[in-house]
C-alpha cells in the first residue's frame, strides 16, 4: 500500500501535465518468436526474473500514473510488452479495481492493451468491450507477408491465430486500431498491404511502423542468422530484415495514392494524419515527427522506466517507481535532455531541408549513417521522408487549406476524381513508380503486388 499524505509529484519543477507510458507487465516476454522483435533480447537485462509485475507494484504504479496526471483531463493506461495477454484476465481485471480507488474527481481514464492477438478468447472480448479498451492487435498483411517474420517459438507461421484473434475483437464490438511493421517482405507492397488491412480486417486505424534492425559489425551475422544478443542503440549495419532508406518513403507513397482516392475521412492512417497536423501547424500524435521527445517513457515489470521503449538499455534507465515518484522520473534533466537532443542533434543536413518542419529528423534511434553533407549521426530513413513528405506536399496544403475553412478534407477526394478523370489510360502513374496510369492506382489491380 502506499504511504499516507499522497506521493508530492505536484511539487516538481516543469513537470509536464501529460506524458505516456508503455507498461509491460511481461517485461520482452512473448508466445511468438517474431524475427525483427528487438525487444525480446531485454530478458538479458534480467537474468533470473519471472518477468510478471507484481501485484503491489502494480497498484503502485496506478496510483502513481493517475496522480501524476492531476492536471490533465484524461490518463490513458497503456499495456504492451513483450505479450502483456500472458498476464491473465485477473491482472486486468484488478488494473480497473485500482484505476476506480485512485482515479481524482472527475478524471477519465483510458485503457490501451498492445496485442499479437493469438491468445484472445471470447472471454477477452467481453471484458475489453465493457471497459472499452482500445486494443492494437498487430497483422503485417496476407498470410504470406504476415508468416514471413512473425512466427511462434516453433517457427510456424502465426496468420491464422492472430486472425482468429481479430475475430474475437470484431465479434464484441471492440475498438481496435492495427498496427502493421513494414520490412523487406512487404515494403514494396504498399497497396496491397493497405487493401488487406482495410478490406479483409476491416481496420480503419492504421500505424506503419519501418524495421530498422541496426547491428555491428560482430553482431551482424548473428542478428541475421536468427539469434538474439542484447538489442542495443549501437552500429551502422542492417539486418537483411530491415526495410529499404527508401523503400518506406515507397510504401508510404503507394499506401497514400490508394487512401487520397477512396478513404479520407474513413480510415485513418497515423502517419498521415500526424503529417496533415505537421502541415497545419498542430501537435500530431507520432513522436517520430514531433520536433523534441521524452514524454512516452517505458516501465519495465519490476518498476524500471527508462526514457523510451527503443532506448531500454542501462544507459538510459531514469529509476524505479518504488524508489522514486515517476514524475520525478520523467521531469528530471537527464530526460529532459533526452527528449531535447531530439533537436539539438539534428544534422545540418537536416536542417536545411525544406520538409524539416513535417519530418523533424524522424527518431534518433534511426540517426546512425552519413549525410550527404558528410556529417555523421544522420537518420537512414531521410531518402524515405524526403520522398513522401515532398510527394504529398500539394494534397496535404489542400487539406489544410479546406481545415481553415471549416470544410471536410475528404473534400479533397473530388478534387482528385476530377484530374483522374482528364488522365489518359497511358499516362504515368501519379504514385511515381514508372509504370502506367491504367497499371497502377488508375486501374483496378485487386491485390497485385508492386514489382
């Protein structure tokens, strides 16, 4: 239980009114085997745990994340992991206990779970639906794409179970959003990836995340052989499994060529509503594009938080909750400084470039190569954001413009009807991949990959 007169995290200097935290009650552990998963490896960091967040420590850090949130009108309770359904329903079950003692007057709480879906029941369903979780279950496309990388402990293939899955969460009424990793198996499939999630699992909340699997030199043959040694920030090497420098700047566009067509305004895609936000002068929801970070810390299942999920190593550990208020934690300099380093390091490069505003150097996790000025610390993915952020530039200034004026972006989809209508059959495809209109987002391809 906690100590009488409350925690006094009201006291700290600058502390934010929000932040987020990705708690992982399992800590890396998982029921699947995933090939780019870099966080499986963090079970190094604990040799010897059971890996299950305590009961005591779970009621700790409720109270503590709901306290902390005082001033803000909402708190949103994110699970993830490692495979946080591993937990049981009972852990669950007594989340929602604590949230209701500790919630303040007036405060809305927010539930999240993070899922690979194979352990989803119809049990699960009920629960999630009656406490309205929003639930991110993760497919990486058709069975072919999905059971390339994202396999059991067996190495078998995981389509059917996650499906089933999705089922449960589409029988009960969930809220689900899909959260799909783009990688060598499916980068060049854009579209056809897109219509998958949209058409055969009915998703209209979409997060494309790229794999970027650095490695050193000596780490290299073994991250691509299979095995894991402890995933670090570290190298300039990339895994066979890694997504192209330009290759998701291609996906994005392919994706964003179907989507400006057909379904502004009914299914939402996080990137490009982040971008839309970036051209409109707003906050957006990624981190990746924000211009500084530090403000979506990561809890580990003994009470660890560390400065961000793709920053869980020793070096960037900022305490534990039984010893220290999270607040503290997250206000402190030395996260402070992590989330400004954003900025401060950004290449010159970089700096100059004339989409900076929408791209903010994309995450520093990336930032490991040569730019083309010769500076180091540049982020892989440039030759991507580049390409996208500059092809979407016209739709996105449109969009805004319809914003500001109190009309609907989708607006933007007649607009686009009448210039298809004037193409000619033969004409280059607008996406830029070189082939003809009628071959490409002109015609009606179904599933078709692009070669």
């Amino acid at each position: 239980m906690l100590a009488e007169g409350g925690l006094g995290l009201l006291t700290v200097k600058d502390a934010p009114r929000a932040f987020h935290v990705m708690a992982k009650p399992t800590g890396a552990t998982c029921n699947l085997d995933c090939e780019y998963c870099f966080f499986l490896s963090k079970e190094m960091l604990y040799p010897g745990s059971r890996f299950r967040m305590a009961e005591h420590l779970q009621e700790q850090y409720i109270a503590q994340l709901l306290e902390a949130h005082a001033r803000a009108p909402e708190v949103v309770v994110a699970w993830q992991g490692g495979e946080p359904t591993l937990m049981g329903l009972d852990f669950f079950r007594r989340s929602i206990e604590l949230e209701r003692r500790y919630a303040r007057p007036g405060q809305q709480v927010l539930n999240t779970l993070q899922t690979n879906g194979t352990l989803l029941t119809d049990e699960w369903g009920v629960f999630l639906k009656e406490h309205g979780f929003l639930v991110g279950i993760s497919i990486d496309g058709p069975r072919d794409i999905h059971d390339t990388y994202r396999v059991d402990k067996g190495q078998k293939g995981t389509f059917d179970r996650v499906m089933r899955g999705l089922a449960v969460l589409r029988r009960h009424g969930v809220d689900y959003n899909v959260l799909t990793t783009i990688h060598a198996a499916n980068g060049h499939r854009g579209r056809e990836v897109y219509r998958f999630l949209r058409d055969e699992c009915g998703a209209t909340f979409l997060q494309f995340i790229p794999i970027v699997e650095r490695a050193t030199m000596a780490t290299l043959p073994i991250a691509n052989a299979g095995w894991r040694p402890l995933y670090l920030q570290e190298g300039d090497r990339l895994t066979h499994r890694s997504v192209g420098p330009a290759q998701y700047g291609r996906f994005l566009i392919d994706v964003f060529e179907e989507w400006v067509r057909r379904d502004i305004g009914s299914v939402y895609v996080q990137m490009f509503d982040t971008t839309l936000a970036n051209w409109a002068g707003e906050p957006g929801a990624i981190c990746v594009h924000s211009e500084t970070c530090g403000l979506q810390v990561a809890l580990e299942h003994n009470g660890d938080l560390y400065s961000c999920d793709h920053f869980v190593e020793p070096r960037y550990r900022l305490g534990n909750i039984r010893e220290l208020p999270l607040l503290d934690m997250v206000a402190s300099p030395q996260q402070r400084k992590f989330g400004q380093d954003k900025l401060d390091t950004l290449t010159e490069y970089c700096r100059d470039c004339d989409v900076r505003f929408a791209c903010h150097g994309g995450c520093p996790k990336d930032r490991f190569v040569t730019s083309p000025y010769g500076e180091p610390g540049h982020n892989y993915l440039c030759p991507s954001y580049q390409a996208f952020f500059q092809h979407v530039a016209r739709p996105m200034r449109l969009m805004t413009e319809l914003l500001r004026s109190n009309q609907a972006p989708r607006k933007l989809m007649d607009v686009y009807a009448a210039e298809d209508a004037k193409r000619g059959r033969n004409d280059p495809c607008t996406c830029g991949v070189g082939r003809k209109w009628k071959r490409c987002h002109g015609g009606d391809v179904g599933r078709e990959a692009i070669a």
